[in-house]
C-alpha cells in the first residue's frame, strides 16, 4: 500500500493587535498576523480563489496593501523558496522577495497542511517582515474600493494596543503610491541569463515575473533580463530574436527611459511583445494614452475577447493603469483585445511592425493558462 506524509503545521504568529485604517478616516479592527510594524500602502483587492503564494511574490503589488476577497487565506501554506527549476528559477515563487506592504485578509487558517508545505503563511510573513489582519468583511473592503476608487491606508500590527489618531496624523503624511517611483525596488540591478540555447531574448525587467521568463524557456530561447532603463543599443547587443518588455507596479509614465526603447524597437521592426505593464509603455511608445483605472483589474477570471477571432478567453490580471481606449484612433496600433466587462483595453497590435502587447498576464502564474499562446504569437513574429 501506498502511504503519503501530509505536513501539517500551526500558525506562531498570529493573533495580535491589528487595525487596518484608510484614508478617509475608515478604520476597521481585526487580528494582527506576521510581522509587527506600520505600513502604509495603496490598498486593492484580487479575486482570485488560489494562488496567495504567487501572488504575495508579484512585483506588481509593490507599495500596495492587498486584500485577498476568498474568505480563507493560508490552509495550504507556504512551499519551499529554495527550490528551482533546471534554470535556477524559483519553482514556486514569482521573485525572490515578498513585494506586497500587507495583507488583508477575512479568515487565516491556523493550521496549514499540504505534501509541498514548508512553513506556514504567518510564518512567511513574519520572516519577510510584512505585517498581516484577518477578521476583516473583506466584502465590504472590496465594496469600499469599487465605489470610491483604490485609496491609501494603513496596516498596523502590534504586540500593543494601538494609537488610532497617531496613525491616522502619519498616513495623511505618507508618500502617495501615485508619487512612488518603483523601478530601483522590482527591477534587476545587473543582466541575467537564463539557458544555453544559440538565440536569445531579452526580457526588458520593469517588474517581471519569475513566469514570464519561464515561458520565454519554454520558447526555446535563452532569456536574458535586462534593468528596466536599458537603452535601445545595448539590448540589440545580445542580437535577440525578440524582446519582451514585462508586467510591473506603478504608472508607465514613471518609466520614460523604456518608454524610449520602446519607441526604438518599434522603429526598428524588432519583434516585441508587452505585457501589462509593458502594454502601457508600448502604448506610449506608438502614441496611445495611458489612464489610471478606478479599482483596477485584479483577478484570475478577467473575460477578454480576441478580436480577431470573437473568441473569450479567461485570464489572469494585475494591474492599475490602462491604455485610454480612444487615443488608439490615432495612435499606431489596432484594439487586438478587450474586456468583456468593461470594454477596456485589453490587447493591441502595430499596424505596420511586429508589436503585439497585453493586458492581461498569459503567463498566469496564479490563474488560467487559456492565453499561453500568446508567446507563441511573439515566435511567429520572430520566425517571420
């Protein structure tokens, strides 16, 4: 008979003091987890059911506060950080850090059990240093949010009772996230290789996640991820096949140096996909517009529609920023994709050059992997 060990573990840090405190003077009150600090963050919600250790690893979530809208977060645990796969890539993690301020969250599960469990998701925290609340109606945080738009506010974990109107007076002071430059935080200091294959190509790092340069290996190509302020020259000096311009926190408008690669590798008939992020920049790049949304897209069940094909696909997204619709008219791309929802932006292509970008992730990595193919799209591009 076949016997398998489930691990099981307890939570060790969890049922502190914790409020969670928006801007508009809102507080609500709930058990502090992780680690004990202050954070102060733009706060969003993500509606997907599985996935927290992805998602908590995103460099999308950089300088934000995440609610997470499934009612329990943590029976799974946390796999092990130091595995990789055959190209030294985390297996199991998005980046090698946790990139979110804090977590909200309704109910914490005390327990967590799972084969590939190897600590707790307070224990995690607590060892990354980001602090944790549950017992929070994460409905009506999420109602909050869709009514008055995504907004700043405070997390607080203590082993103390906690001073409501001091927290208050220091989240009125704190930088605004709209403010925040991110790039020095989620983007690569050096150049990294990935892979011993004849071509090559360069993932342009605005806050790339750990799935996106999997799959450029899953291509057959080498990945080499490059700092987000690459110019043009030095990108085209590994002589790449393509270039993939990555998802990431923040408004594009804060990126003008990959902004102008951009602009270069469109000129240059590069083949180039964007994605997220990367979508907002190359959209700037060929003239679009690129607008704040009011709660964004956070999620792994987004419908968007090809319409090439009138064929919806479920995807994964993380994102807070868009491409204005209507500044396509003169910009030099065609709507590929848009929401189903919404009617947002959600894909474009180049009239004229091989330059494709989404919105969405189709690398996943939490959610559906409906729209892989995308990657493909890029081949064919450099297979022209």
């Amino acid at each position: 008979m076949l016997r398998v060990t489930i691990t099981t573990k307890k939570s060790i840090h969890a049922n502190k003091h914790g409020k969670l405190i928006f801007d508009d003077g809102t507080v609500f009150d709930g058990q502090g987890f992780g680690y004990s600090t202050t954070v102060f963050g733009e706060i969003v919600f993500n509606t997907g059911m599985v996935g927290y250790t992805e998602a908590l690893t995103d460099p999308s979530y950089n300088g934000q506060i995440l609610t997470l809208t499934y009612p329990l977060v943590g029976n799974y645990g946390v796999p092990d950080p130091e595995i990789k796969d055959e190209d030294g890539i985390s297996k199991f993690f998005e980046s090698n850090v946790m990139q979110i301020r804090g977590l909200v969250v309704h109910e914490l599960s005390l327990t967590a059990s799972h084969w590939n469990l190897k600590m707790t998701l307070d224990e995690w925290m607590y060892n990354e240093k980001v602090p944790g609340i549950s017992g929070i109606d994460t409905r009506a945080v999420t109602k909050k949010l869709r009514s008055s738009g995504v907004m700043m506010a405070a997390l607080v974990v203590s082993e103390e009772p906690i001073d409501v109107e001091k927290i208050k007076k220091d989240l009125a002071e704190a930088t605004d996230y709209n403010s925040e430059k991110f790039m020095d935080s989620v983007s690569t200091k050096e150049e990294k290789t990935y892979g011993h294959d004849s071509e090559s190509v360069v993932v342009i790092d605005t806050g790339a996640k750990n799935a996106i340069v999997r799959n450029v290996r899953e291509l057959g190509y080498n990945a080499i991820v490059v700092p987000w302020n690459t110019p043009y020259e030095k990108v085209m000096a590994h002589n790449p096949k393509g270039v993939v311009l990555s998802s990431g926190p923040g408004d594009p408008q804060n990126c003008p140096a990959t902004v102008d690669t951009a602009k270069k590798l469109i000129e240059n008939n590069v083949p180039t996909l964007g994605i997220c992020l990367g979508a907002q920049i190359i959209g700037l790049a060929g003239n679009t517009e690129t607008y704040k949304l009011k709660y964004g897209h956070r999620g792994q069940n987004k419908p968007c529609i090809n319409l090439e094909t009138n064929q919806v696909y479920v995807t994964s997204q993380n994102h807070g920023y868009g491409i204005k619709p209507e500044s396509l008219e003169k910009s030099d791309f065609k709507l590929w994709f848009t929401n189903a929802d919404d009617k947002t932006v959600e894909g474009i292509k180049h009239k004229t050059q091989n330059c494709i970008a989404v919105q969405f992730h189709p690398e996943a990595a939490p959610g559906p992997f409906d729209c892989k193919y995308v990657f493909e799209e890029l081949k064919k591009l450099m297979e022209k």
